[in-house]
C-alpha cells in the first residue's frame, strides 16, 4: 500500500499556487537548471488560452514551444 504523507500533499499544494499566481510572461522555465527559450508567439497562444501555468508544462505543451 501507497503511504501518503500529508505535509507533502500539503508542500505541493502550496508551491503549486506560488507558480500559478504570478502572471504567465513573469515567469522563466528552466529545465537541468538551462534557461528554456520560447518562440514568443508560442507563450502569447498559451497565455490567452485559459489554462493555468501549471498546465503549460503538465500538458506538454511547452515542448512544442521551444525555438
């Protein structure tokens, strides 16, 4: 059986809102600690689409965005 912590559900929760409070173009994407470049056009798409910045990554998406 899958032992679940409860501060770690909790400390997700909670670092999940930090990255989807600030507005989508103050943020930088960093992957292996490597600053990603977006194609500008790509990220203008994202921001107006209506999901969170979370769902920028979870969903993939920011792989097709790359330059």
């Amino acid at each position: 059986m899958k032992k679940v912590n409860i501060e770690d559900v909790l400390r997700i929760q909670k670092e999940r809102r930090a990255i989807n409070r600030p507005k989508f173009s103050n943020l930088r994407f960093y992957k292996d600690g490597v600053l990603l470049k977006f194609k500008k056009e790509n990220l203008d798409k994202f921001e107006f689409i209506g999901l969170n910045n979370m769902d920028f990554i979870t969903s993939g998406m920011w792989k097709d965005a790359l330059k």
